[in-house]
C-alpha cells in the first residue's frame, strides 16, 4: 500500500495548495480527497486491512489539518454620492473584468442650455472611481446608466452642487428613475439600490430610529450589529457602522457612514495617493480612514457577524462610499501577507439568521439560553483618584447602589481644624465621587472612614481645606496603608487595599521590577497581561490571585485631560467627565485591549485598581460595565460574558 499511501499524500499536498491559492476552491479539493480514499483499491487485497485503514484514517485527520477556511469577500457594493478613491480605478480582483456587482450612483441635473448641475461629492477628486455599474441619477428625465465595467470618469464636468447630495434627492429618484423610456427602478440592479439608500442614510440615525425605519421602508431586513468608532485625539470625530441582515436570505449589508463631523472634511481634503494593500496609488484621507476602522477593538465584532453572512454587501453614501471602495478592494484582493488585508479579513463561516439588535433573541443568544451570565466589575480600589461623574456614580448590580471596594486619599489633619489633602483628589470640576467607602488616609494618626453615601463629597472643598501634591506619592499611599493594616490586622477592605496599591502605581514599573515588587508585596498574584493603549510609559495591567482566580484590572489615566472637566454622555449617564470619558473610550478601542478584555471571562471576579486618573477611569469603567444596558454603544465596547474560572499563565 505505500506507494498508493504516497500517492495520495502527494494529491493531498496538491489540493492543499490548490485550496490555498484561490478562494472557493476548497470544498472541490475536498470532494476530490473524499473520492481518492473511498476508492475501493486503495487497499489491496491479502496486505494488511487494519494497518491501511489506519494509515487513510492518519491521511483524512492531516487533511482536515490542512484545510483552508473560505475567506470573507464583498458579494457587491452601492454607493451613492461617493468620491473617487484611486489610481487606477479600484479593481475587484476576484472578477475576470476587475468589475465589482451592484452600482455607483450619483445625482445630477441637466439644464436648460445643454449644462448640468452634480453632486459635488461625486466630483470632489480628481480619480477615477471604482470598476462598477454607474448611474447617473435625474429627475423626472432620463438617468444615464453604464453596465459594468461602468463609468469611472463619470461625472465630468458641470457644476458641484451639494444641494443634491443628500437623501431627499437620492431616494425620490431612484424610486422613479428611467433608463431609454423605461422604467426601471423594479430590474436590478436598481431594484437592490432603492433599498441600499435607504440603508445609506438611516446609518446616522439612533438604534432605536434604524429600527423603526427598516421594519417600515425595507420589510424583511433586520438591524443585527451597530457600532461606533471613535476618535477622542485633537478632534473628536466618530463614525457609526451598521450590519443589516435579510431575514429570507441571510444576505448581509455592512454600512459605512459618511462625514458626520467637521474633523472628517480633512480626510477629503488629504488627497495625495499613498499604498494601501498592495495598491499603489490610493487617496491617503480614505485609506487612513479604513486603517482607523481596522485598528479599534471593534473591529473583530463587526468581522464576526460578517462570517455568519450568506451573502456581504458593502454600501456607503459619501465619505461611507469611498471607504466601501478602499474597503471592499482590498478585502477582494485576497492578498493574504499583505498587513492591510490582514487586518480587515475574516473567514466565512454558515449562514445563519442573527437576532436583531437589542431584541429578547439577542439578550438570550448573548446569555446562551440563560447558561451564561454578564461580567460585572465587583469591586473598585482607587488611590487619589479625582471625581469623575455627577450625579454620584452607583452600581446598578447591587442594592442601594453602594460599590463593594475602597477609594483612598491621603488627607493630613492640621492643628486648628484645617487640613492637607492629596491635590490629585481635589477636583476642579467639583462632582461628587462614587457611591462606595472612603477612606482618609492619615500619617501617626487615625485615618476617617466613611461609609457609601457619606464619602461622596470627601474630601471637602471649604477654605480650611488645602491641596498638598506631596500626598499625591506611591510611598505615602503604600507606607500609610502599611501602618493602618498593622493596626486593624483584621480588617479586610484595609489589607485588600494595601495588597492592591503597588499594582496601582506599578504601570509605569519595568515588567521584571513590577514582578518583584508583586512576589514581595502580594504573594500569590501573577502579572497575566501588560499592554500598551496609547502610552507605552503606562501600559495597562491584569493580574490574577492564583489562589482565588480573582482578577485586578489597572487602567491608564496619566495622560487623561483632567482640565476638560465639563459633563457630557457617557454609557447612559448624563453628566460625567468629558476627559476621562474620551480618554476610556479610546483605550478601549485600542486593539490591545482586547488582549487583556478577553481574559476577564476565565476571572472568578473581576476587580479594578487605580490611582489618579487611572481611578477615575476605573470608576467609569466599573459604572458602564455594571449598567447591562445592551443597546448602548459604551457598554457593548467594554462587555463580556463570564466564563468558567481558570488560571491563567503568567507573562
């Protein structure tokens, strides 16, 4: 039998780089294999049954080693109103004519005299546009149309108008639009179109509208991810994605929003061409703005319920369209080495129908029929964090809103009743601090501790109250916690406290001097992660008691803008710190964090330990993450589900 052995294994090594060489190959390699060991012959007759069999069985687990898995493609694109994107023009490399299925639309106007009047987003470069059917889209006239490979020059000429960019031009006329005298708007792939832009423009709105608006104008379609990326360095900027699944077809749209923000002008105006995916020549603006997308931790998410898509479509009005074409060209590529693809890719997976957004199907497939249960925060330990949110912040999981932990300040009572406060406590912006014990650290003397709702306002702003930055060191949190524990050796919130203060201040500690520190000062602790999120001088922790599998996340927070002390939104909250929450929101977009997030499940509790702004993160942190609300945006960033308790290796 070897030499049919060998046979086989040479084919198998051919399928395998057929499978590996071009996509939707695999399930013919694998009909292929199948037949080759089911042949009759393979084994001969009067040598050893048993021992072939074997030998095929070794054969069919190698195969199914080797086996590639079908990468992610975009099926289609609509877009409409979309700038131009490359030179040459954006090609769909998985096509024999390099032609992407569905249609670019743009609106225009003739005008008496023989001119016309374009959108001027359509024009606003000087590119071609991608290889796509092209329509040029008027109103109670006839629309020029183009069939694939389209028009990428289109439009040419005429006069920008940006009255005509927006959706009460694009949907009235492709409802009516006419190609030659006929109506057309019922033959594809105009038909898809009209539901595309609706897709298009509802992708700026709120959840709660995307809903309401699809169940009405696009029947059978449901909402089944929403996301927004955000961008809280220099200027603010976030864009919403949207997944939209067919509920008969189980085909997918991924929608890209367009500019939504003035910051976003200036990815438009970055015109110059750069490499992206092995593409030479590619608008800088449009590519920076698909590298931010596949930078944040969002992300995976989006590629997850991409894989469980029959079919993907890619759609974006405007800016959104643009990013479709760079997107969608290089997904299609299927330039596996490249880093760019890298990042966007994802595998295909089976079809399936996915609940919507926010419904009871969803809360019972995220909870896996009740079997599993939401990651809370359980406790908080902060040392000389500033306030971080008005009202005081509570946790929603427990009665009475009291956090279990400890926050901690040093404060030196001063003979004649005034006092000396650590000044990283004091905040400016004067809001109340969380709704949990609170301890004022005292030297030689007995510290104050109050509790829940009486710490709140502590420390107190009045004139005999003074701001003292000496208070604010490692060595007076760690030695006062040190003399009080020596005190109340029975008290656990106090040892807790001190256990948890030199993983607080240890970010910014070399790894070796940190693990040194860790084996002297809390036995059994073990450094589990250690990642950079913007600021490689604080790199984020975890660490785990190997005794309790308990868990203490530490959050960085140095370079949190304290001054931006006004309120705004935040995970349903209304009035919380507008530095701290921007700077929580783009750690945790960082693709890093998933590093740590991911072995929160395998934490039998989850604890967050923090001084300074590193607290203040740490109790926002802790007030999303405790809130369950699914449909908020904040919170499905930070979530995660518990798992079944483990040890986890150290680093």
């Amino acid at each position: 039998t070897n030499h049919l052995i060998m046979a086989a294994m040479g084919a198998l090594l051919f399928l395998a780089l057929v499978a590996n060489s071009a996509p939707g190959v695999q399930a013919i390699a694998d009909a292929s294999f199948d037949a080759a060991l089911s042949s009759d012959d393979i084994c001969i007759d009067g040598e050893d049954e048993t021992g072939c069999l074997l030998e095929l069985r070794q054969l069919r687990a190698r195969h199914g080693s080797l086996q590639t898995k079908a990468l992610g493609v975009v099926d289609a694109m609509y877009t409409f109103g979309a700038p131009a994107t490359s030179i040459p023009a954006m090609p769909n490399l998985l096509a024999k004519d390099h032609c992407f299925e569905g249609l670019r639309t743009y609106t225009e106007s003739k005008l008496a005299g023989g001119g016309r009047s374009t959108d001027a987003a359509a024009m606003f470069d000087a590119y071609p546009h991608a290889k796509i059917a092209t329509l040029a889209l008027d109103w109670k006239k006839d629309s020029y149309y183009v069939p694939c490979p389209g028009n990428p020059d289109w439009p040419k000429g005429g006069g920008a108008n940006w009255g005509l960019h927006t959706q009460s031009n694009y949907g009235p006329r492709l409802k009516d639009v006419t190609v030659k005298g006929q109506k057309v708007a019922d033959e594809e792939p105009f038909a898809t179109a009209n539901k595309m832009v609706e897709f298009a423009y509802k992708s700026y709105d709120s959840i709660d509208n995307i809903k309401k608006e699809i169940d009405k104008k696009v029947p059978g379609w449901r909402l089944v991810d929403h996301q927004v990326f955000e961008w809280t360095d220099g200027a603010f900027d976030d864009d919403p994605i949207m997944v939209v699944q067919d509920s008969k077809t189980l085909d997918c749209a991924l929608v890209f929003t367009g500019t939504n923000k003035f910051s976003e002008l200036f990815e438009s105006i970055e015109s110059h061409t750069s490499g992206f995916c092995g593409f030479d020549k590619v608008h800088a603006g449009y590519r920076n703005e698909v590298w931010q997308l596949s930078d944040h931790s969002i992300w995976p998410t989006i590629t997850a319920k991409l894989a469980k898509c029959n079919r993907v479509t890619c759609v974006g009005h405007s800016l959104g369209g643009a990013v479709c074409d760079v997107f969608s060209g290089c997904v299609n590529s299927q330039r596996v080495d490249d880093p760019d693809f890298k990042k966007l890719m994802w595998y295909k997976g089976k079809p399936e129908l996915m609940p919507e957004l926010g419904s009871l199907d969803e809360y019972d497939e995220v909870l896996g029929g009740g079997i599993k249960q939401w990651g809370i925060v359980d406790a908080l330990y902060t040392f000389g964090s500033p306030a971080s949110a008005s009202p005081p912040l509570q946790d929603e999981m427990r009665e009475g809103g009291c956090w279990k932990g400890l926050r901690v300040y040093t404060e030196d009572d001063m003979a004649g009743g005034g006092k000396q406060v650590d000044a990283r406590a004091f905040s400016n912006n004067f809001f109340p601090h969380p709704t949990m014990p609170t301890l004022s650290l005292q030297w030689d003397k007995e510290s104050h501790f109050a509790k829940c709702e009486k710490g709140t306002r502590w420390p107190e702003h009045n004139l005999l109250s003074y701001e003292n930055w000496g208070l604010s060191t490692e060595k007076n949190y760690v030695d006062r916690l040190e003399q009080l524990v020596s005190r109340h050796k029975d008290n656990e919130l106090y040892k807790q406290s001190e256990t948890l203060v030199h993983l607080a201040f240890g970010a910014a500690k070399p790894p070796k001097e940190l693990k040194a520190i860790m084996r002297r000062s809390m036995p059994g602790w073990k450094l589990i992660a250690r990642e950079d999120l913007g600021d490689p001088d604080e790199p984020a922790l975890l660490a785990q008691d190997s005794n309790t599998l308990d868990c203490a996340v530490v959050l960085p927070g140095y370079k949190a803008k304290r001054t931006k002390h006004y309120g705004t939104e935040y995970c349903g909250m209304k009035n919380v710190h507008h530095g701290y929450r921007n700077h929580l929101v783009g750690i945790v977009e960082k693709l890093n964090w998933t590093k740590i997030s991911s072995k929160f499940p395998k934490c039998r509790n989850v604890m967050c330990a923090g001084h300074n702004q590193g607290g203040a993160l740490c109790e926002l942190f802790a007030a999303c993450a405790n809130n369950g609300k699914l449909k908020d945006q904040d919170y499905r960033r930070i979530m995660w589900m518990k798992d079944i308790p483990e040890a986890l290796p150290e680093i």
